[in-house]
C-alpha cells in the first residue's frame, strides 16, 4: 500500500477541497430557505393587519427586510458569495436593451444653439423614434435640407459639412463605446457574475445581468449618469412663500392677496399657512375643505415640529406632486432660479407607506462631480449608518472651502442623477476637499453609489428602451428539468455499466460521480457560472467519462481473452486504451476552448463545463479508477470485468 500512498492522499486532498468549496453552497441552500421562511410569515402579518396593502409597496418592504437579513449575518453574505453562480436562464435577472441618447450628445457639443437648432433636434427627434437610422445622419441630412451649414453649431467656421458630420459620427461612436465600458466596469464592481454586454446597431447596448432582484438597483446602475451636484436649500421664509403662491393657483384663487401676507414669515402649522387666505381654522376643516383650500398641502405636507420647509409625500402620491408642479400656470408663478428635488430614499413608513421628502434647492448647482477624484463606501463611525465619503481635487476643495464658508447654518442638498442622497446644515468652513453623502439605505447602497461615482459619467445619457425580467419561477423550472434529465439519463448509464461491467462497472460508476464532483467544485472555487447550457456540458461529461471506461474495460477484456494475468491485463489495457482517450478528449478540449474564447453567454458556459469535465474525466480515468484496480489486484482480488 506504501507505493500509492501518494496517489490516495492527492486523492483525498482534492475531494477535502472540494468538499469545501461546495460547502458554501450548501450553507446558502439552507439560509435561503431560513429568510425565505421569515419573508413568508412577514408577509402574511402583513396582510392580515393591512389587506389593502399595495403589492408593490409590499414587496420593497420585504426586499430591505431581505437586505437586513441578510447584512445582519456576516456568514450568510459570505456563503452566498462563495456558493455556485447561476446563469440569468437558472436563476433569473434582467434582460434589458439600453439606447445612447445621442441626440443629448449632439446638443451638449453644439455651441450656441438657436431656434433652428432646436427645431432640427425635434425633427430628428421624431424620425430616429421610429426607425433605426443613425441619428447623426439624419440629423444632417434635415440641415442640408433646411439650408443649414453644420459649422454655424459644430467645429470652426471654415470647417465643410462632410468635415463635421465625420467629427459628430466619431463623437457617437465613442459614446457608445465609452458608454459599454463605463457600464461594464460599474457591473463588474457591483459583483454580477458572467454578465453579457454587446452593442446592438448603431446606438443599442444589450445587458443581461445573472441573479439581479433588485431592478431599481440594475436601472441605476446602468443608467446613472453619474451627475453630481451640489446645490443650496432655499430658506424656509422664501420656499414657504413659494408654496403660499402654489397653493393658490391649485385652489382657483388670485394672486393679489399673497402680496397682502408675510411671505417671510415661515409657516410652524397649517394655522400659519392660512392665516390671511380662510377665517377658517385648518384643523376644523373636513379633508375635502381643506383640500379644496390648500391642494397641495392636502398630499405634501410640511412638518410642523421641523425648521425646515421640507415637504413629506407619500409614494403613492408623488406622481400628483409632480403633475402639480408642472402645470402650467405653476411654472409661470414659481422663480426661475429654483427647482424642487425629491429624496431618494424614502424617510419613514407611515399607514403602509414609503414617506420622501420634497426640497426646493436653488436651480444652479454650487459644484459639480467633476471635481470628485476619489469615492469610498464605509459606516460612520458615529452613528454606524452607511455613508459615502469623497475627496476633491485642488480646485474643488478650494471651491468646497469657500462655498462652505459662505454658506455657514443653510443647508446644502447632495444631488445624484436628480435625487436628493443627504441635506446637512453646513455648521462650519470645510477645508480639504472632503465631504459625504448620508442617508444612504444599507451598506449595499453605499457601495452602489461608490461604484457609480468612481466609474465615471456617462458620455451621454441611456434609455431603457426594453427591459425583461426573467423570474425565479422560470429558472426553477429549468434547474428542476436540467437536473431531472441528468440524473434519469446518468443513472440509466450508471445501472447499464453495473449490470454489463460489474465490478469494473461499478468502478466506473464512481468515478463519474466523483467526476461531477469535481465539475461543481471547480465551478465553485473559481467563482464561475453554471447556466442551462452548462448542464448540458456536464451530461456530455458524463457521457464522454463513461465512454473511457468502456475503452479501458473493453481492451482489459480483450488482453484477458488472451490469457493474461489480472494485472497484465490491467497494465495493457490502460496503456493500450490511453492514446484513444487522449486523443479524443484533448481535441474535444480544444474545441472547447475555441468555443469558450470566440463564443458569448450560453455557448461560453457550455464550453467551461465542457473543458473542467475533460481535465476531470482525464484524472478519474487515469488515476482513481487506475489506483482502485491496482489495490483491489494488490490485495489478492479478481476484478469483474464483467
């Protein structure tokens, strides 16, 4: 037994090994199903004290209590990390087409655009909707027709039509590319595994992101523009006199008396709010009354308790907000000079209901992300809450300090991509260029907000132009036919080589299932991706694994017939039976690795499990089966070769 030692111990080694790559796997199986059970009976709490509860409101509660869950215990995120990745068509995700707004593209790069500019872009705009031409080609096709010279927009004023429209095409090949590679680099920090990105056309993007439930995470994530702003709150006296005018539109009321009242005066109640428009006391009022009187304070109403003119709406009612906002007798009263923001994460729940906050912010931001050099998600070590810290470069800083400075007790409101992040009273002068964003829902948000920040903008803003998801009832349903097939298809192969081998058949039998064994280790230490293709490489695996042994065990067979001992037998056989089986998996490894480096998605996984299960085959073949018959043979026995 001294002489295989080493082979037993390598053995051995490897199945330990795998053992513990496959255990975390294992260890999420039974934690998904421990949250699982607890979202469950959350869920039906839920709706036996709230039956009216709207789905979708319910189902993001259920989403951050997942995330709580889950953040909660270290060992739960760390298995789930290490455990075996699924593919998009096994475990669901999203399947979404983006389109590069090139036609943003073209505005930002115009100098002094008019009303003919303007106009071309509509025109444009309505052509490209509806068909797949490159937008520069029409876009100057309408110039040339109009009598319009590119350069009076783009590039000097000696530069000829086909010049810039060669420039504007080049500029739009970029962005697109500029914009796959800025997308890709956010996917590949965000953690997806094997995600699929090729551009489509002229301007279309097409991702598929394995495993992604949470979709408004993916739309971020794909389509921030990563445009950071830094803008003042407007004091409570100014925004409550904005409001006061608002209200009076909304409720069919003239203006004249808003100039009767203190504009100035910041509203602590709904008393103060109407103290010159009713002689009706707010709190005696019915709904309807009051929200015949004050409209918009009837869905967004300010806290009485705070000292900030900070409007609180439920979700269910920020469309309405927004729709008032942009009517169009409210755009011709509100300053040109200010702009309403919403949160973007909601404050609290109350009767079932996500709580945002509405700021008013001065329009023109004060400073812009294109100062950030640096970007960290991490815990304040005060609160422990979520934060994401960022630096400056020198001219930022400098800009930081005297912003800062000057704007000592207001509040500055942090805006990402059009929504509110944090809005902290600055209480003092902040000098080297550091500053950070708070009210940040868990560290996994965090860590989104960093990714975005330090991949950089988008050259041009994308649309989600079809957006599928792919749900975990349809990757059940492909795990449970895919593992189905393989074990009714490997175990008539398994019971065939028993019955017609036997011993040698059950040898064989072993080693596929060690080979399979192997396959999902390997799958799980290198963090790769098993998909339905990859499912059916390992049932070709298995085939192939099956068809060595039938050459080893058909030429041992043969050298028997010949009156060879036992162990000759074995020694002629395998020696015999080895260049056939090399031969035939190393070129079909080969072709694999051709399929895996030329191929996309599904062919890929196919071949990587095509090629881990050869390299496995190889070793089970050559080594364990090899090494069972010579310590059956070395201890006395006669194996059946059947």
């Amino acid at each position: 037994m001294k002489k295989f030692r080493f082979k037993i111990v390598l053995i051995a080694a490897l199945i330990a090994l795998g053992l513990y790559f496959l255990y975390p796997t294992y260890g999420d199986y039974l934690n998904t199903k421990s949250v699982e059970k607890t979202l469950n009976e959350k869920r039906e709490l839920l709706k036996a004290q709230n039956p009216n509860i709207d789905k979708e409101i319910l189902d993001k509660y259920l989403n951050q209590l997942e995330d709580s869950l889950i953040n909660a215990d270290p060992s739960i995120k760390k298995e789930r990390e290490k455990r075996i990745k699924l593919g998009l068509d096994l475990q669901g995700g999203m399947y979404v087409v983006l389109e590069v707004n090139t036609l943003k593209l073209i505005e930002k790069l115009a100098k002094n655009p008019d009303e003919n500019f303007a106009e071309m872009i509509k025109e444009t705009d309505t052509i490209v909707r509806v068909s797949e031409e490159p937008v520069v080609d029409v876009f100057t096709e309408i110039a040339a027709r109009k009598g319009i010279r590119l350069s009076r927009y783009f590039g000097e004023i000696r530069d000829d039509d086909d010049m810039i429209t060669d420039m504007l095409k080049s500029q739009a090949g970029d962005a697109v590319n500029r914009a796959v590679e800025i997308i890709r680099n956010r996917i590949d920090q965000y953690g997806v595994s094997e995600p699929s990105i090729h551009v489509s056309g002229s301007r279309r993007i097409i991702v598929e992101l394995p495993g992604i439930a949470k979709e408004e995470e993916a739309r971020q994530l794909l389509q921030g523009t990563a445009l950071l702003e830094f803008n003042i709150v407007k004091d409570p006296e100014f925004t409550f006199g904005v409001l006061e005018k608002v209200n009076k539109v909304l409720a069919g009321k003239p203006l004249e008396d808003t100039t009767k009242t203190d504009t100035t005066k910041p509203a602590s109640d709904e008393s103060d709010i109407a103290e010159d428009t009713t002689q009706k006391d707010p709190n005696q009022m019915t709904p309807e009354e009051f929200a015949k009187e004050y409209p918009l304070y009837a869905i967004a109403m300010p806290n009485p308790q705070s000292q900030t003119a900070d409007l609180f709406v439920r979700e269910t009612d920020r469309h309405k907000v927004d729709r008032m906002l942009k009517r169009e007798d409210v755009v011709n009263i509100l300053p040109k000079d200010i702009k309403f923001v919403w949160s973007a994460k909601s404050e609290f729940f109350a009767e079932g209901q996500p709580i945002y906050r509405l700021h008013c912010v001065k329009a023109t931001p004060e400073l812009t992300g294109g100062v950030i050099t640096e970007a960290r998600a991490t815990l304040d070590p005060q609160t422990s809450a979520p934060i994401v810290t960022m630096e400056m470069n020198a001219d930022g800083a400098r800009d930081w300090a005297r912003i800062t400075g000057t704007n000592i007790d207001k509040r500055i409101s942090i805006i990402l991509d059009g929504l509110s992040f944090s809005a902290p009273v600055v209480r003092g002068k902040i000098t080297g260029g550091f500053s950070q964003i708070e009210g940040i829902g868990n560290l996994d948000e965090a860590k989104l907000l960093e990714i975005v920040l330090k991949a950089g903008a988008l050259p041009a803003p994308v649309d989600i132009i079809e957006e599928r998801i792919v749900g975990p009832s349809l990757g059940q349903d492909s795990i449970r036919q895919g593992v189905t097939s393989a074990l009714i298809g490997g175990i008539l192969v398994l019971i065939f080589m028993f019955i017609y081998y036997r011993f040698a058949g059950g040898v064989a039998d072993f080693a596929v299932i060690i080979n399979v064994f192997f396959i999902l280790a390997v799958l799980a230490g290198f963090g790769a991706t098993l998909t339905l293709p990859g499912i059916a490489g390992i049932i070709l695996t298995i085939g192939m694994a099956v068809d060595a042994n039938i050459l080893v065990n058909e030429r041992v067979r043969e050298e028997l017939a010949t009156g060879k001992t036992i162990k000759a037998a074995i020694d002629s056989g395998y020696a015999k039976a080895f260049s056939a089986i090399f031969d035939g998996n190393i070129t079909t490894f080969f072709t694999g690795i051709i399929l895996y480096q030329f191929g996309s998605g599904p062919i890929q996984g196919f071949a990587l499990t095509l090629m881990i299960g050869i390299a496995a085959t190889l070793f089970t073949q050559l080594v364990i089966t090899r090494l069972i018959f010579d310590i059956t043979v070395e201890r006395g026995g006669k194996p059946n070769f059947g």
